[in-house]
C-alpha cells in the first residue's frame, strides 16, 4: 500500500476490523516488567538445586534472544508487507511489547542472580551452537523471504521455538510472581500470532491453488529444519527432554493451526497442555469475538486505576 502523501491514521475509518479489535488487545494486555515483584520470589528461588537455577536461567536467557530477534528483525520486517495503516500501529505496538519481553529476562536475573551468574546465562545464549544456528536460518527469511514467509517465521519462532524454554518456571508452583511474568509473556505472543496468522490467512486466500501448495510446502519443509534444530538444543543441555519436545511440539502444531494448516505432531496431552489452551487463543472464537467487538462502542469513561501500571 502506498500514497501520494502522508496521510494520518483515521480509527473511524476501519478498513479491518481485525486491527482495531488486535489493538485493543494489547492496549488492555499492556504490563511492565518492573512492575512483577519477583524479588518476593527469591527465597523459593534460594532453596532450588543449583543445576535448577543454572537450567532456568539458560533457558530464560535464550527465550530473551529469541525475543530480541523478534523486536529487532521480525516484526519491523513485517511493517513493509502491511495491508492498512492501521496494521502499522498494531505492528510498533507488538516491536515495543516483544522488548518489553526481552527487557524481562534482565529483571528476572538482576532481582535472583549474581552479576557473574547473569553473564554467564547470557553467554550461553549468545553462543550455544544450535541457538545460533536457528537465529541464523530466522534472520535471512525475515531479510530476504516473502511476506507470507515473514509471518509464517515470526509465529513459528513467537510460539514454537520459544514456550518450551518457559516449561522449567511454569512447571514451578512457588515461584509465582516469575510465573506471572512468564504467563505475561505468553498472553501477549498468543496476541501476536492470533493477529499475524490472520492476516497470513488473508494474504494466502488470495494466491492460486499452485501458489498455496507452494508456500505450504516451503513452510513444511522451513518448519521442520528449525524443529529439528531446536530439539538438538533442547536434548543437548540435559533438559528435561520429553517434557520440553511435548511442549515445543504441542506450540509448532499451534503455530500451523494459526496458519490454516494441518498440525504435524503427536502431542500427548497434559494438564499443563490444557493450562497453556486456556491461555492461547483459539482462532475461531478470536473471530468470532472481532465480529462482536465490532458492533460496539470503543469509548469508555477514564479512571485513576488507567494510570495503574
């Protein structure tokens, strides 16, 4: 889309719903990472083995990487592939949020690591081979590949490669205000994705059959490269292997679903599986719930707890 000028962003002139209902989903999502005590987690945390806390802070550190590509290159890399104006105000909100997500990581280790011990996480995130290699393959599809690819990457790194690397926190019943920052993080990327993979399913229906098999092909093949990758990561750091496959399997087959494509594989379901349902969005209902949105008034008298960060 281009114009002959610039011209301002009009909210009463919506030309998809889906941007309007998206924009206001994150608006009322907003959080801090400043504002989660997780200081008032520390003596739970203290009790933990040390190889517990080295685990977590490895696989923290790496989700914050993942995260740091995402504001960097994925989602500034989808503002030029954008269908309405709107779609670019949703978009600088999600490249904020995924900083703020990436900024967490730094709170979390500065509230319960040591300087040293901060580093150190860090470091291995920075330079673990198999991590590297998935920014690699991630980085020249968000610089060179299609838009429909560009989306298709972002949600498959958003959700796929990045919630089994939350599993050893969540998993934890007495580090509650960490979990809260983790469950945080993932009601804003089922956001994200929920929003992308629509407009990934209007870009699509507008191909030829031939092109469709083309791009799904591609995104099959992409996939399972990068699924392959991070299951070499995931078993090389003696974690807890089939808890965090189930789980990265169970967030790759989420990912298709969100693209309108079939998922790929066995996941065997768990209460923790069911935990995470609740907290991703299931496309239909989002839908169904932009189509009711729709027909109400967006306006709202202001109070002090607005302010209320």
């Amino acid at each position: 889309m281009s114009y002959l000028y610039y011209k301002a962003i009009n909210w009463d002139e919506i030309e998809d719903n889906f941007d309007k209902y998206a924009w206001e989903q994150l608006t009322s999502n907003f959080w801090l990472d400043i504002r989660i005590p997780v200081t008032n987690d520390k003596e739970s945390w203290e009790r933990l083995l040390t190889t517990e806390k080295q685990q977590m802070s490895q696989l923290l550190a790496s989700a914050s990487l993942l995260a740091c590509l995402q504001s960097e290159f994925g989602t500034p890399m989808l503002r030029g592939d954008k269908r309405t104006q709107q779609e670019e105000a949703v978009l600088n909100t999600v490249t904020f949020m995924k900083s703020v997500h990436a900024k967490s990581c730094t709170t979390v280790f500065r509230t319960l690591l040591t300087v040293q011990q901060s580093k150190e996480a860090f470091h291995f995130a920075d330079y673990e081979p198999n991590l590297q290699k998935e920014t690699e393959q991630l980085i020249a599809v968000f610089q060179s590949g299609t838009a429909l690819q560009k989306k298709a990457v972002f949600i498959l790194t958003e959700i796929g490669l990045s919630v089994g690397k939350y599993y050893p926190i969540l998993k934890r019943a007495n580090l509650a205000n960490l979990e809260q920052l983790v469950f945080n993080i993932l009601r804003g990327s089922a956001i994200f994705c929920a929003y992308i993979g629509y407009k990934f399913r209007l870009d699509f229906s507008e191909l030829e059959n031939k092109q469709q098999e083309q791009i799904k092909r591609w995104v099959e093949t992409f996939f399972s490269k990068l699924i392959t990758i991070e299951t070499a990561f995931l078993t090389a750091n003696d974690h807890e292997n089939q808890d965090l496959l189930n789980l990265c399997y169970w967030g790759t087959n989420y990912s298709l679903n969100l693209l309108g494509m079939e998922p790929v594989y066995s996941v065997k379901k768990t209460p923790f599986i069911e935990k995470l349902e609740h907290i991703f969005i299931d496309q239909n209902k989002f839908s169904q719930q932009v189509a009711a949105a729709s027909n109400e008034v967006d306006t709202e008298d202001m109070t002090d707890d607005d302010y209320d960060f």
